[in-house]
C-alpha cells in the first residue's frame, strides 16, 4: 500500500507542478507535538493556529521543493509523529 501511495501522489505532484517549485505543506498536530514538527523544519518558518478549543494546532509550511520525491519524504518524515494529520 505505501508504494501505491507514493506513486499516486508522485504521479499528481509530477502534473501540477513544474520542480523546482514552492510547495505547501499543512499539519494538524495535537498541541503537544507542536515542537516536535517545527523540530523537523529547523530552516523554515511556520504558521501555526491553535484550533478552536486549543487542542490542536494547524501548521503551515512553505517550502522550495526541488522535486516530487522530497515532497513525499517530508511526508514520509513526518509520518512518525503520532496523532500528525496531513492535509
């Protein structure tokens, strides 16, 4: 199944956008996971919005992408923390 999710998304990446190209990533994380995502992205700035109950924090990356298969690897980095959602 991981392969087939990856070569789905490679494969839409690949027709919307033209590498290198800045992409953006979105998180919901629970609150206390904010710092382990922002962890991961010590070079790059974040928006974050806490979610109506403050539970939950949305983040927002913009990052210069070189191609589809970094984009898939922050993904795949970011898959390891728990209760990460990615939008």
């Amino acid at each position: 199944m991981e392969n087939n999710w990856s070569d789905s998304l490679r494969e839409k990446l690949d027709q919307h956008y033209a590498w290198p190209s800045l992409y953006t990533f979105k998180f919901i994380v629970p609150k206390e996971k904010v710092d382990e995502v922002k962890k991961l992205f010590p070079m790059h700035t974040s928006t974050e919005r806490a979610s109506k109950n403050g539970n939950y924090v949305s983040i927002t990356l913009n990052m210069m992408m070189p191609d589809s298969q970094t984009v898939i690897g922050v993904y795949n980095q970011v898959s390891t923390i728990e209760g990460l959602i990615a939008l």
